[in-house]
C-alpha cells in the first residue's frame, strides 16, 4: 500500500549535504500547502497520519492510539471523512487501530487536498478536537523516456530490435502511456509492443527492424500535452545498411561498476580472441567479453576523466567480416556528483524506541541530519 504517514507528533527530517557549509532555512519559511501544522493536543487520539506529497492511486490512513482506540465503536465507517476537492471512497479498519480511506478512483495528479475525520463519531473528544485536520498533495503528472542501443537479431542478423522504457513520476493507467509515443521510418509508423508493470515503469519494444541498401533514420517521439503534461522530445537511431559492418552505439556506466558497453551493427563471432581487441590511452587493464551484438568492457582499475578507447579493424562479425579499420571514440568517467537521496519509499516508522532513516549518498565527506518536531 503506498502512502506517506506522519507521526502524531511529527517528525519532518531536514538534510543538509555537507559539501561545504550548509546554508540555514530562510526565516519566517511557510510549510507546503501539503502539510498542515497540528494541534498537539491530538497526540492523544492519533499516532499517525497519512500526509504531505502521495502517490494518486494511494489509500490514506489514520492510525489511532490504543487509549483512544479502545473506545472507538469500529461499527461506524460512513460519513467520517471529509475533502476539498470532494473524494469519494470507503473507509474500513485494517486492525484495531488503523483506519484506511480508499478512494473508489485515482485522485487527480498535482492537486492539494484539504479534508477533516470526524473524531466525534468515533469516541469521546471534546469539541476542539472533534475534527482532526488532514492535508495531502498528489504527485505531479511527468515522465522520461530512455531509449536503448538496438540489439541485432539471431541467427542472420538482418533485423534488429529496439527497446526502452517509460518512466512516468506516479501510476498513470498504461492506455494513457501508450499514446505518447510513437515510431516511425520515414513516413512509415512502426509498431510499438508495451509491458505495463501496474506502476510506473512502462517498457516497449520495436521488433524485426529490417535493414535495406541504405542507411537509415528510425525516430521515436513522445508528446503528451493532449494529457495535461508539457513533455515531448524525440530520439533518432541510424539504422545502418544491410552489409555495413561498423560501431553503432558507445555507453558508460559510470557508477560503483564501471564498464563500457560497445554495440556493432552486427553479430559478433564467437570464436574472436578478444584479448587486446580493445585498447585505451592512457593504458588501462581490461576485461572484455561479447554476448550478441556487443562488447561488455571492465576496466581493471579505477577510470577518472577522459580517456580514448579503440576497436582493433581485426574483430569479426559471424559473417567472417572484419571491422577494417581501427574505431576509437573519447569517452569520460567524470565521478558522481555529490548527492543523497533517500534509500526506500513510504512509511518511516519507530521501532523498539529508534527511528532509523536510511539514504544513500555519493562523494560526501558528511551529512548533517537535522530533525525538528512539529506538533
């Protein structure tokens, strides 16, 4: 289930990369219209809410003290929530403590919501408690697209394959995506095959992409503006001659395992003796191996920087065909920029008296974690 729960008396933590000095929070800073400052006094009827920036097909739950919850009569479900924009939805108990509202449709993405839970209806509370505020903001609509390096086609590597992913910021209903993206050659629209995950990863596929006497040009281009989100851009790939033995494509991965990826326009043989095949300047151990169309190069040592790295003319394809002339292509292992970034999604809980944030972070020499409770 996702959500975002807030302890009653609620944590918000504040991290400052310690790349240099921290700068301080500007004074007299407002909350988000996501967040809604509490009266504490409701820490004796709630332990924790769902709050702040949700995913739109999220459930929203309210989880109650045991004092508080030993009173509570379970029997009323209707009528005890209340939201601006209306939401329409059904509340059940999920345990002795926990109530979840589920809405009957996915909330609109980008949009603040602003409601109240009867308390009333559920014990004793005085009147300035009755109503128990609840604010929360759903996720804004966006996404990225990224295209792979097209895979040649066994056993005659006469067609190939292109995938890719859509990545979209919170669930968006897998008809929607599909109309955002289309493929063409020339004037000649290509067939676009999708897997849906439920979630937010949407992959596709371009299959059997013939190559003809010339070169060329296949260009996948997403729009969505007739959805309400201002993306487009398009990704051109060559689509090499029917023949044509060359480098197609070059990719660096560049974090922890450091590799480079070099694909061809062909199948590559099998039999190649790959050993001092590729070479870079300045000199570096390498290990290389080949699956299909491309070479998987690992480097021996840590790369920073920029470097040049050359295809030896001697590689074959499973046609027999040599490479001809030497390839060299300048690449750059520039290092991760320092950053941090949260390690897991949804509920930050305590647990036996300790509340453990986990986060990974890259190139810093210290995190500063500031924690400011807020009733």
């Amino acid at each position: 289930m996702n959500r975002r729960l807030i302890i009653a008396t609620a944590v918000i933590a504040v991290i400052v990369i310690s790349c240099g000095k921290g700068k301080k929070p500007d004074e007299g800073a407002t909350l988000p219209s996501a967040v809604t400052a509490i009266d504490k006094g409701f820490s004796s009827f709630i332990a924790g809410y769902t709050s702040g920036v949700v995913p739109a097909n999220s459930s929203l739950q309210v989880v109650f003290t045991p004092e508080f919850a030993a009173t509570i009569d379970r029997s009323r479900t209707q009528g005890l929530f209340s939201f601006t924009p209306a939401v329409k939805g059904t509340a059940e108990w999920a345990d002795d403590v926990t109530l979840v509202f589920t809405p009957s449709k996915p909330l609109p993405p980008g949009t603040s919501f602003h409601g109240t839970l009867d308390l009333g209806k559920l014990g004793q509370a005085e009147e300035r408690f009755r109503l128990f505020p609840l604010s929360f903001r759903t996720v804004e609509k966006n996404f990225t697209v990224t295209v792979n390096p097209v895979t040649v086609d066994p056993p005659d590597g006469n067609t190939y394959t292109l995938t890719g992913a859509v990545v979209t910021s919170d669930y968006i209903d897998g008809t929607e995506v599909e109309k955002y993206l289309s493929a063409r050659i020339g004037r000649r629209e290509e067939n676009i095959i999708w897997d849906h995950d439920n979630k937010n990863i949407h992959s596709f596929s371009i299959e059997k992409i013939s190559r003809d006497k010339e070169e060329r040009q296949l260009t996948v281009a997403w729009n969505s503006n007739a959805f309400g989100v201002k993306t487009k851009g398009e990704h051109i790939i060559t689509i090499p001659a029917s023949g044509v033995f060359t480098v197609t494509n070059i990719r660096i991965n560049a974090g922890d395992s450091k590799s480079i990826e070099i694909f061809f326009s062909d199948l590559l043989d099998a039999g190649n003796e790959l050993d001092g095949l590729i070479t870079t300047e300045p000199s570096h151990p390498l290990s290389v191996s080949a699956e299909g169309n491309r070479l998987l190069v690992i480097p021996g040592d840590n790369i920073v920087g920029e470097l040049e790295v050359t295809v030896d003319g001697s590689l074959r394809n499973t046609r027999g065909e040599r490479l001809g002339e030497p390839v060299s292509r300048s690449i750059n292992f520039n290092p991760v920029a320092p950053g941090i970034r949260s390690a897991g999604r949804g509920v930050i809980m305590p647990s036996s008296g300790s509340l453990v944030f986990p986060f990974m972070a890259a190139n810093l020499s210290a995190v500063d974690l500031t924690v400011i409770k807020i009733f």
